[in-house]
C-alpha cells in the first residue's frame, strides 16, 4: 500500500510545509506502519528527514522545526519491493547532473528488471533496493533540464502501479499511472484572511491557497481542506507555490482502481470514485447477508475493518449487531506487518473476545478478507475459547485466488490459502461451523459501479497490465544492490 501526501504552500504564508504534510500523513497511518519520511524544499535546497517506525515516531515536534520551505512530500511504507531496512524508507532522494529530486511512491512497478537494464551504472549506484530507488535513479540521470518534461520521456518506459509524489526544487509532481491502480486526490487548503480556525487549521494567514496532494481524501479532512478532484489515471499535477495547479496527461486513461481500496484498504471515511467507503461496504454486507444468510444469533465484525460490512449485515439478516472481539489500538494492522512470524503474534496481541456477548452463542462473525487464513483461524479459535457454540465465518469480499503485483504484498500464490484450498477445505482450516465469500457480482451491486473501472485480478487473475513470468519472489529482486552496512 504506503500512503503519500505532498503540499505547496503560497510563499510567505508563515506555515511550514512539512508540519502540514505530517499532519496529513498521520491520517495516512493505515496504509503503511514500517517507515515514515518528509522531503522539503525551501526553493533552494531538499532536505530530507526519514526512518523506521510509525508516523508519530519518525516525525516528531523535535524534528519538524529544522525542516523549513514551502513545498514538502511525505510518505509511510509498507514494504512491496525491498526489506524493512532503514534505506528503504521514503522519500527517496537523488542529486543528478540536471536536478536534485525526491519521491514517495504507492504501489509497484512490473518492469523493474528492464528498467534497471537501462540504468548507466547498474545496481552499484543503487543506495536501497526498492523500486522507487531505481526510479528516483532514473529520474535525476534523464537528460531533460525540466523535472515534467523528464518525467515525459521516462514515465512511458515504467509499467505497473504508482501513484507518486515527486518534489525537485522548485515544484511538487503528483502522478497516477496510466491504471491508476493507487489513489491520488487534489485538494485545496482555501484562503483565510483571519487566519488559523478550528475548522482549517493550516489557513494561510490572508495568503493565497495551499494546495495538497493526497492517496485519500481523510487526510484532506484532517487538515481542513477541500477535496478538488481525482488525480486522473494518466495525468500528472503540478503544484508550484502559490500558482493554480497544472495539469498534464502523458498516457491515455485506462482506469483499474484496485477494488480491494473499495473492500479493505482505504479507511470508510475516505471517498473514492465519488463514494463514501462506509457505505460501500455497509452494502457489501446486505449483499453478503442475501448470498450466504446464517442460522445464528447476533452478528459481529472483525474489528475494526469489518465493522461496515458487519453492520450491512445485520440490517439485512435481521440479526442483532454486537461487538464482540475489542481491539487494540496501539497495535498494527496484522495484513500489514511484514513477517509471517510477526502477523501470527500480532493477532493475539490485537483482539480479546467479550465473553458476555459470545459466551452461549451461534456467532456470525464478518470480516473483509482471509489471505492466509492463519488470523481468521486465530480468531475463530478465540471465540470458542470464550464460550461460543457456533461461529459461522462471513467475508465481504470473494476469495483471493492470485498475487497481487500492484503495490500488495501477495506476491506468492502458495501463500495465498485460497489458491490451493476450496472453500470447504479452507472453513476446515480455520475451524469454522460455515463460511461463505461474497461474490464478484456482489462487490459490483454494492460498488453502483461497472466492473471495468477496477482491477479485481487477484479475485479472477485478469490482470489489467501483464506481469512477467517470473513475477513471484520479485520482493527481494534488488537486494543484491544495497551496499553492506556498518
Ligand atoms: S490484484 Fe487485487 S490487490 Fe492487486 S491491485 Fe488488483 S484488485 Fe488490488
């Protein structure tokens, strides 16, 4: 996943990027919990502040104040290409013979092996083995004077998923690939001539607009601005301080939003294809309940990501709603951590059962995804510990039969249980009493949308942009490139 936001303040308006910019990010969280990372520029320099860890770790109160200029990126990271290592934190920075640029990148590219056959040098001039470094390379080596017109020769060799943000000097450079695979919205901070209110805190002081760019749109809520529009798939953005943004298409539009942002991603108060996500998947669940009902006494989400569904659930079924799993807060989301070892600890680390609510009951219990089945079998397992009689498993999305190459860390099939496993085998698995997947033409009837607007390859294997036959174990493909430490 990762999550990205970029900001251009008009000159003089008395603000720092880069405070706006974390701000944003934080909102961000879900999308991405190992690294965190700010590039600034203040017209003349980039500077760059980044780490392993959490948002609220990496961009502190302490850090912030030295990072000083108008324009800032900023960007947390869940690994797709590359280890969890220090290097591999974004923004990634370059300083080539024609410009000095950073970029934070959602998504993954499907050509990475060819693009590194073009970089003069090779793997030896790697300083991390992501994708994005190799891209941010690539960018700073390009011949162009000018970052756009760079961007215009290089983007039509890259092929796959990104929604990027990229800052040189002078400008902020918001692009969605050709797919839009990952989200990217345009916002505006309005002006304000009595300054700072609750309800914008970042107003410019009399100034002109701010402008951010942002993968959802709860992050422009969080700092009071305005939702402009979609990055369009194919279309670049540019923000300069204190100018109207641009626009520039270098590739015809063929959208495939991946539909698991609709599913799971992307947190319910964002909107995305003009749709609140809560409510998307509040109908997912009405569907779900009208394709697999169950003879069951109360139904209760997966928190927290199930919550939606569960709710559409029992509206529909006529069952009563429950919480009956609490989460804890302070953990990660398990799907996003990045070691089987780590996501087997971090479910009962996360999740205590309410005995009184499950305690005597046939639970129907909704959640938005088994990709291993190891959580799912957890909590299951849970539940019956705390006294449930039935627990009949509920997903508000099909099964997920192929990797995902667009920017999600199911790059295995094998890992994948449903594609080695019928659903009957998998309900074995987890332990469950029943288990019923929603099905493509559900998502579709509660999406209101038509099914070539989305990626859905992992569910039927069309992909919207070929994958190289050797695609799995990509991950680690530029590991080789990282110099030793120490
Ligand atoms: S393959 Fe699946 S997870 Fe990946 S972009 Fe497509 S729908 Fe999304």
């Amino acid at each position: 996943m990762c999550g990205v936001v970029g900001v251009a303040l008009p000159p003089g308006s008395g603000t720092e990027a880069a405070a706006v910019a974390a701000t944003g990010l934080f909102a961000l969280q879900h999308r991405g919990q190992e690294s965190a990372g700010l590039a600034v520029s203040d017209g003349a320099e980039i500077f760059l502040y980044k780490d392993l860890g959490m948002v609220a770790q990496v961009l502190d109160e302490r850090r912030l104040p030295s990072l000083r200029g108008d324009l800032a990126i900023a960007h947390c990271r869940y690994s797709t290409t590359g280890s969890t290592i220090w290097e591999n934190a974004q923004p990634t920075f370059r300083l080539g013979p024609r410009r000095a640029v950073a970029i934070g990148h959602n998504g993954n590219l499907v050509n990475t092996r060819e693009l590194l056959d073009q970089l003069e040098g090779g793997r030896a001039r790697l300083a991390a083995s992501t994708d994005t470094e190799l891209l941010t390379t690539l960018l700073a080596d390009e011949p162009a004077a000018d970052t756009v017109q760079a961007l215009l020769q290089l983007l039509p060799r890259v092929r796959g998923a990104y929604s990027l943000v990229v800052l040189d000097r002078g400008r902020i450079i918001g692009i969605r690939d050709p797919h839009g695979f990952r989200p990217l919205v345009l916002g505006r901070i309005p002006e304000v001539a009595t300054g700072a209110s609750d309800a914008a805190p970042w107003a410019l002081d009399g100034a002109r607009d701010g402008w951010v760019l942002t993968s959802e749109t709860t992050a422009l809520d969080i700092l009071g601005a305005e939702f402009v529009r979609d990055v369009e798939a194919g279309e670049m953005v540019i923000l300069e301080s204190g100018r109207e943004p641009r626009s520039v298409r270098f590739a015809p539009a063929d959208p495939a939003l991946c539909v698991f942002e609709m599913i799971y991603f992307a947190r319910p108060d964002s909107y995305m294809e003009g749709r609140n996500l809560y409510e998307v998947r509040r109908r997912m669940g009405e569907q779900l309940a009208g394709e697999h009902p169950a003879d069951a006494d109360l139904v209760m989400p997966v928190p927290d990501t199930g919550g939606p569904a569960a709710a559409g659930y029992a509206e529909a079924s006529g069952l009563p709603f429950r919480e009956g799993l609490v989460r804890n807060r302070y953990t990660g989301r398990t799907f996003i951590q990045p070691s089987q070892t780590m996501r087997h600890r971090g479910v009962t680390l996360k999740l205590n059962p309410l005995r009184e609510v499950v305690r005597g009951k046939r639970l129907t219990v909704v959640d938005d995804s088994i990709v291993r089945g190891t959580t799912t079998k957890q909590i299951v397992a849970l539940l019956r510990r705390a006294g449930a009689t039935e627990v009949h498993v509920r997903i508000s999305a099909p099964p997920i039969f192929h990797p995902c190459f667009y920017g999600i860390d199911t790059q295995i099939a094998t890992e994948l249980i449903a594609a080695t496993s019928s659903v009957e085998e998998i309900r074995e698995f987890i332990g469950a009493d029943s288990l019923g997947y929603l099905s493509i033409a559900g998502v579709l009837a509660a999406l209101e949308l038509p099914y070539d607007r989305f990626c859905f390859a992992c569910f039927d294997g069309r992909y919207p942009e070929p994958v190289p036959y050797d695609s799995e174990r990509r991950k680690f493909m530029l590991e080789e490139a990282v110099p030793a430490r120490g």
